[in-house]
C-alpha cells in the first residue's frame, strides 16, 4: 500500500506550513487585540509542529515527533507568562489594547 | 554536564528555602554555591584538557557537549550571575518577600545560557534560548503596578516569541534537510554539499532568529524600549548575560553546522555588523535617558561581535574575551546607574551630575566602566577590539575595519556625556551612601576588567 505521504509529496506539507505560519505573522502584525495577538503566535508554532510532524514520517525518524512535545511544551509555559503580563496591564488600564502602551519612546 | 544539573539544583533550592523561611540566608547560599559550580565548572575544564586537543565530551546521546568554547563560556556566564545576584538584594529592598523568586528566576537564566553554549543537539539549544527567553520575559514584567515595567515585558515577550517562532521553523526545515537535529550529523550532511534548498532558507531563518535576540539592526526596534521600561536590574542582566549568552550561542551554531561559510551569508552579516554599530552608535548621541544609552551601546556591541563571522575557526577566543570584557564593564556601569538612580525613579543622565564630587570612588568606576566599552587603552575594551580589528585585517576585510573604528571613535561621544555629567556639572541631589553590595561588585568588577586587560593570555588562552 502506498503511504500517504508520497501521496500528496512532502512539498503540499511545506506550503501548507508556509502558509499557516505566513497567516500567524499577519495576525501578530496587523491585530492590535493582544489575546488575537498571542493566537498568532499559537498558530505560527503549530504550523512549525505541523511542518516537524510531516518531516518525521518523511524521514521515517521518531526524533521530530519528540520535539514536538520539546516545542509544545515551552508554547504553553510561554503563553502562561504572556496571559500573566497581560492580567497586570489590564489590571493598571482596564482594557488589552496594544495601542495603549506608547510610554517608552524617544 | 554537571554545571547545569547543579544550577538547576540550586534554584530548586531557593524556591525550597523560602518555603521554610530562610529568606536571609537565599542570596548568600546561592553565592556560595554558585561559587562552588564555578569550582565544578573549572574541573570540568581540567578534565577537557587531559583530552586529546580538539575533542570533546558528549553526554545523553550527544544532547550536550562539553568543549572548551563551551565550558568556557558556561564559568563567564556564573561569573556575571554571582554578580548579579549580589545586587538583587539591594535592588529589591521594598519588595524582600519576593526575592527568593528574583534569586531562582535569574539562576534559571543561567541554566538557560549555559545550555545555549553547550549543546550538541538542536533541541537543547532551543530549551536553552527559551528557559532564558521565558526567564527574561518575567523578569522584564516584575513590577506589576509599573506600567512602564508591563509595557516591556509585553513588548519583549510578543517581540521574543515572533523571534521564537521564526527560530522554530528555521529548525523544522533544517530537520527536514538533513533528517536529524544533531549538529555533527548535520555537519556531516552540510558539506557533502547536497542538501535541498530548505537547508539554506532554515539557516537564513535561525539567524533572523538569532540576530533579533542579540538586538542586531534591522531586528533592533524592541531592545531600547525593553531596556528603558524593565526593572534595571533586568536591565542589566539582558544587556550583559542574555546578549553575550546569545551571541555565543549563535557563533558556536553557525560554527558546528556550516564549517566553511558561504560567500553570501559573509556579505549579509558584513551589512548587519555595519548597520548595527552606525545606527546603534548615532542613535545613541542624542539619548538623554542612560538605560536607552546603554540600550544602543549594546545593538553597536552587536555589531562589533558579529564580526567574528568572518573566520569562525579561528575567532572562538577573540569572541569570549570581548564578550568579557563587555559584560564585565557592563556590569561595573550598572551597579553605579542602580546607586544613582535606585530611587529617582528615572535614569536620566541629570541624576548623575556631580557624582565626581559626591562620591569619587563610583564615579571612576562608571568612567572606567565606560572608557573600557569605548575602547580606551589599559582597560580591556581596548584589548578586546585590538584583537578582533587585528584578526578580521587578517581574513582581509578593510573596509568594515575601516566603519569599525571609526564607530569606536563616535560612541566616545556619548560615553563622555555622562563622564562630563558626573566632573563638570553641580550635583542636584544631597550625597547618599553606598550599599555595601553596589560598591563591592562595580570595584570588583571594574579590577577584574583592568586585570584581564593587563593579561590578556588568561582568557584568550582558555580556548
């Protein structure tokens, strides 16, 4: 049986990557809700993982599989200290607007 | 190995200590016992040179290697952090209920940067650079009712992970070209000369990665605002331990994976090096604030380091003295700015009129501390710059020596706005003493940056 992966060719898995990692910069460059902001940066890493996931079965090696879970792991502990600044800047502003934090400039 | 095994340990220990209510005895146990790794550390080292010259230790399946760029790098980064450490107290004196938090947090850093000198394998590298990254982004943000404090930690940590993502996928495609995330499997792969075209879009996008963690222009736009909102301690800890850590960390990965640099990348990292030291040091000339100064100094001392590109092989041990003697300076400058400014609550450079006069032992040191970044003989600045122009003459690139000089010779500029500030200005404010630990660490580190300006050897011959 065929495996589905020379199927559709390892290059659809690229472009595929690309292009969500390409929508998770857009996000990250044009919103200016910071929640929307951190989501950017979810789907830029999972477009990552999904790119490692596709080169492990290509490779026939388990070893990008696991830095999956490496990559995972510090995603969540990333956006655990992210939600944490943002409480503290909704707590001294009452809103999550990027375009409030223009006090350092110069 | 057991370095980094250790300074785990030894954060665990602060969170524990504080639990049964040893709040006194945090910073200096975590001295000591950072001075013992320091001991494990130099063992390590011995250990390496009973070997034969050039091999290496490898440990876990070759996750981490000890070497001597690495082992050397690992006892300059606890250096700073035994620095460091003494100025938390200090420096957090209203807020002493955390400080067992601060202690572990910036010990963690430190397991971070040594992972980040010493990994053999691209998924260590990458826990490294984020342990530190994650660990930085806290500490940027930890003062929660300062919206200045908020306001950087924001900043850093959406700038921080849009780098680490990039990072991320340069990694993905550089595992897809080669099959394998070691780097000596890696190497082997890179100079067979086969690889598919993601090889080189991987490397492109890891540097990209790399340049903006060690604030190099055009990646630069988040380092001054950072610097100026975040605690100065902070301050101090990202412009010396996290900006040397990831300069290290990039030279020994482009160093491990691609031995022989291709033509292109040196032109593209000769315009990164020339547009960070202009644009970091015209910047610089017209800041009022020190912190933003010291900010802009560093994305020029970027630009110096990255010229160390130009003949990998042979740059290893001219990188690690600059690096220490940057970072040892800066650490001088930033126990003077925290004496001065510790509670002015700006760091702008009026604070520091008269400091000549009100107090001349701190004074010299700042102007020591500074002449030795602009590169003033005697300090090792100095040195350090004559050895790296010296060897990138050699691989004969004249025209970026020819910039580089003429940087050094701009950013005298600015140094000497503050050095004018503290001799030939009246101070403002009354004379306030000097905390113990601000003193002993600018004097200790400003002996140690003369010292190794005096015997070069030291450091140089380590590697």
């Amino acid at each position: 049986m065929e495996n589905i992966l020379q199927q559709i060719g390892i290059e659809n898995y690229i472009y595929l990557s690309a292009l969500l990692f390409c929508v998770g910069i857009f996000g990250v460059l044009y919103r200016r809700n910071a929640i929307v902001m951190f989501m950017s940066i979810e789907i830029m890493l999972n477009a990552v993982n999904l790119l490692l996931v596709a080169f492990s079965t290509y490779h026939q090696d388990a070893e990008g599989q696991v830095f999956v879970f490496f990559s995972m792991a510090v995603a969540a502990a990333e956006v655990a200290v992210g939600l944490a600044i943002l409480v503290a800047i909704y707590r001294n502003l009452n809103n999550i607007d990027i375009d409030n934090l223009k006090k350092l400039k110069g | 190995m057991n370095t980094l095994i250790a300074i785990a340990g030894l954060g665990i220990i602060c969170l524990i200590a504080e639990i049964f209510n040893l709040r006194k005895a945090i910073v200096p146990v975590t001295i000591i016992g950072l001075l013992a790794v320091l001991g494990l550390n130099v063992a390590e080292y011995n250990e390496l040179t009973q070997l034969a010259p050039g091999s290496k230790r490898a440990f876990y399946n070759n996750m981490v290697v000890s070497d001597f760029y690495g082992v050397a790098f690992s006892g300059l980064f606890i250096v700073l952090t035994i620095f460091l450490v003494a100025l938390s107290p200090d420096f957090h004196k209203e807020r002493k209920a955390k400080l067992s938090d601060f202690v572990a947090i910036k010990l963690f850093l430190l397991a971070g940067a040594i992972a980040m000198v010493s990994f053999g394998n691209l998924a260590m590298f990458f826990l490294g650079i984020e342990v530190l990254s994650i660990a930085l982004y806290v500490l940027a943000a930890s003062e929660p009712k300062n919206i200045k404090s908020n306001e950087a930690g924001m900043k850093y940590f959406l700038m921080g992970a849009f780098a680490s993502g990039i990072l991320l996928f340069g990694i993905a495609l550089i595992y897809g070209a080669t099959g394998s995330f070691d780097t000596s499997a890696i190497f082997d792969v890179a100079i067979t000369g086969n690889e598919p075209e993601w090889f080189f879009i991987g490397i492109v996008m890891l540097t990209v990665g790399l340049l903006f963690k060690i604030a190099a222009v055009p990646f630069h736009f988040w380092a001054p605002d950072v610097y100026e909102g975040s605690p100065a301690l902070t301050t101090a800890t990202m412009s010396t331990l996290a900006k040397i850590a990831a300069m290290a960390a990039f030279f020994k990965l482009m160093r491990s994976m691609n031995y022989q640099v291709p033509g292109s990348y040196i032109t593209i990292i000769s315009i990164v090096a020339i547009l960070s030291m202009t644009i970091g040091n015209l910047t610089a000339l017209k800041q009022t604030n020190v912190k933003r100064m010291l900010a802009f100094s560093g994305i020029s001392h970027a630009g110096f380091m990255l010229m160390v590109f130009f003949n990998p092989p042979a740059m290893g041990d001219i990188l690690f003295y600059y690096a220490a003697a940057y970072a040892i300076a800066g650490i001088a400058a930033f126990a003077v700015v925290l004496y001065v400014c510790g509670n002015k609550g700006n760091e702008e450079i009026h604070n520091f009129n008269g400091l000549g006069k009100n107090n001349p032992l701190m004074a010299a040191v700042l102007t020591c501390a500074l002449l030795s970044m602009g590169g003033i003989p005697i300090l090792s600045g100095f040195f350090a710059k004559f050895f790296l122009f010296n060897e990138v003459l050699h691989t004969g690139h004249i025209a970026i020596v020819i910039v580089a000089v003429i940087n050094s010779i701009i950013s005298i500029g600015y140094y000497f706005k503050l050095i004018l500030a503290m001799y030939t200005q009246d101070a403002t404010g009354e004379k306030q003493p000097v905390p113990i630990m601000y003193g002993a660490v600018a004097v200790i580190s400003i002996l140690i940056n003369i010292a190794i300006g005096l015997y070069p050897s030291v450091l140089l011959d380590l590697l």
